[in-house]
C-alpha cells in the first residue's frame, strides 16, 4: 500500500506494527529513497506540509519545496545521504512560512525525517532579538522612549529617559492605567485608546503631565508623539510613544517673559524717549515719552520706513535721509552713536528738536539682540 513504511527485515519490532505506530505519533515521519523521493508519509506530516499523502508520495523532495534548494538544510540533507550519518537542523520553508526542525536517520538505502513545527519559537527568539536591538538602540536617544502593546497598553519597553520620569522606575509589563493612574485621570489613556483604534497618529506640543512623586505632585511639560504599530493585516498592535521633557524651556520662556514685561515697565516710565528694534531693525517698542514726541506709535517698521512713518527732519528741516538716521546706523552698521540731533514733525503740524543716543544691544554670548534709539527733547 502507497501510504505504507516500505518493511526492512530490521524493521520487525516483536509483532508490532510500525505503520500504526508511526501514523500516530505526533512527530510528523517522513522517508525517502535514494532518489530523495517520499516513499512514506505519515498523518501528523500531512498537517504539517499541508499536504496530503497522495500529493506527495513518488515526489521529489526539492521539487515539491523548491525553497529549500541552495540553502544549509539542503546541504546537511545531502551530507545524511553521502556520509550516512544522522544530523539535526532547522530548516524555512517559504511556501509555508514555516519553520521546522529536522531529525535526518539514514536507514539502509533510505533516511527517514523526523520533523516538528518550531516556527512559534523561532519567531518569539526572533522577536526578542528585535526587542533587545530596539531596546539598545532606544536606549541612547534623547527622548523618552517607551512601546505599549494591545487595546490595554501594556508596556512592552522602556528607555533610560522614560524612566527617569518617573523616578527611576522599571514599569515594564504594567499597564498604562497601573503604572501612572495620573496619566489617565488627565486623559492620556484616551488618547492613546482614539491612536489605537483609529490606527492615526497623535503629536502634542508642550502638554501638561502632573506627576505624583512623594508627597508634593510635580507638572511638567511634554512634547508627545504617539505613532500606532501596524501587523502586516493593517490593524495597530502597539504605541510607540516618544516625548521630550520642555518644561526647562516653558519656565525659562516665562521668565523670560517676565524680565521683559517689567523693563518694558520700567522703560515705560523713562523721562526719555525709547524706541527698541529686533536684530533687523523692525521697531518693537515705543515707550510713552517717545510717543509724546512723535506723536504716534508704529510698530513692525523696517529702517527704510522710520523718516515718513515719524516724519524724521534734519535739524535744516528736509527730509532725514533713512539709513543716515542715528538708529538706522545702529541697525545697518552697528554704530554707536552720541548727541546727534533732528527734528520730528508731529500729526498736528508742530515741529519738535530733539536729541538723542543710538546702539545695539548685544548679548553675553556676542550676538545682536536688537537696537535702542534714547531721545528728549530740546530748546532752539
């Protein structure tokens, strides 16, 4: 019978029949002659080939997994038959997309193939590798790294940075929801929910997190992406969050902030006229004196515009050639310049002598941060 162990006199066993036995066994039993063709197939071999007997029996080995030809397991099969020693090896079958392991027994004039399905381990050692090289890599950017998987957010891998967010704690295999509930009470399990189930990403800039470490709650300030996991059916399996801490920059930016809205109090006050530029020379500030003096305030004017925006007069009374104005050497040749004088032709018709001092402003680290212009008024 073609589905049969062809019977060597070596193969009789007190009575027993191999074909029952091997049939049986959950080792998927392959034969083949010298010819490397099958000669017998056992059940478990049908599942695992997904093949039945009948398509197989009388095959050629390489023909009907043509993928395994030119690889090592071809080779230590071909070693089974030359050498007539056995061998263990694994071997990827691309058709099936498995992998498996392989006992090779020469018997006589045949070898017969003992054969399990190891692709599960194969792909978990696989995975783990990834993971490890992932987590090397992840290790070392400067950014809090951490990668949740499944719809409860499990963490799966997190860096040095993400740890030290949270003081130094390892909350790998907790959820989102168990290792920081503060996260979720502020909503940042349901964005992370709305990314895996939408399969789109999410970016936030400068997001309050209040952390709550020891007895005092801390905020700090995010920048977050949460980019979805996709397996290869298109469905989001994980997270990879990645964020940087920028609440250094916020309290620095509203420090900032502050020291600028009291000296332009301060200015504000001055008995002298004050007019401040960015680097370009765009006027930004005009404190209340030099307002009086002009008799108009405007902002966002770029040097070739200061004489008819203010009506700027040499002290002959014509027009003030633009880039010869004190501010505009400041701005177009950083010149410092002292005791200049022009005269200013108000809204109303008057006509004001003024004098005055320009510069730039530069800063500790040797850039020019802008210009001011000084100015009062004085008698013909």
């Amino acid at each position: 019978m073609a589905h049969k162990l062809p019977v060597h006199p070596s193969d009789a066993a007190g009575g027993i029949d191999i074909n029952v036995f091997l049939d049986n066994t959950s080792d998927a039993v392959l034969v083949l002659d010298d010819a490397w063709c099958y000669v017998y197939v056992n059940h478990a071999a049908e599942m695992l080939l997904r093949r039945r007997r009948d398509q197989l029996l009388g095959k050629h080995h390489l023909e009907e997994f043509p993928g395994l030809r030119g690889t090592p397991a071809e080779a230590e099969l071909a070693n089974v038959f030359d050498l007539r020693r056995p061998a263990r090896y694994e071997q990827f079958i691309p058709q099936l997309y498995a992998w498996h392991s392989v006992l090779a027994v020469p018997d006589q004039d045949r070898v017969v193939l003992f054969c399990r399905d190891i692709t599960d381990r194969v792909r978990a050692l696989r995975d783990e590798a990834v993971r490890e090289g992932l987590r090397a890599i992840f290790e070392h950017i400067p950014a809090a790294v951490t990668l949740t998987r499944g719809p409860e957010h499990r963490i799966d891998l997190q860096n040095k940075h993400s740890r030290q967010i949270v003081g130094g704690e390892n909350m790998e295999g907790k959820t989102v929801r168990n290792a920081l509930p503060e996260a979720a009470e502020q909503g940042f399990v349901e964005l992370l929910d709305r990314v895996y189930t939408t399969g789109k990403p999410f970016t936030g800039k400068e997001m309050p997190l209040t952390l709550k470490r020891g007895n005092a709650p801390e905020q700090r300030f995010f920048d977050l992406t949460y980019q979805p996991i996709f397996e290869t059916d298109g469905k989001a399996t994980g997270i990879l969050h990645l964020g940087h801490d920028v609440t250094e920059r916020i309290q620095e930016r509203k420090k900032l902030a502050q020291m600028a809205a009291e000296r332009y109090a301060i200015l504000r006050q001055l008995d002298e006229g004050v007019i401040l530029t960015d680097p370009q020379g765009k006027i930004q500030f005009v404190n209340e004196t030099a307002r009086e003096l002009h008799g108009v305030t405007v902002l966002d004017i770029e040097v070739d515009q200061y004489t008819t925006t203010y009506q700027l007069l040499t002290v002959e009374g014509t027009p003030y050639p633009p880039t010869q104005l004190p501010l505009a050497r400041a701005v177009l040749n950083d010149e410092q310049v002292r005791g200049a004088r022009w005269r200013i032709r108000r809204p109303d018709g008057s006509v004001v002598l003024v004098e005055g001092n320009a510069r730039p402003i530069v800063g500790e680290d040797g850039l020019k941060l802008g210009c001011v212009l000084t100015m009062h008024a004085v008698a013909e």
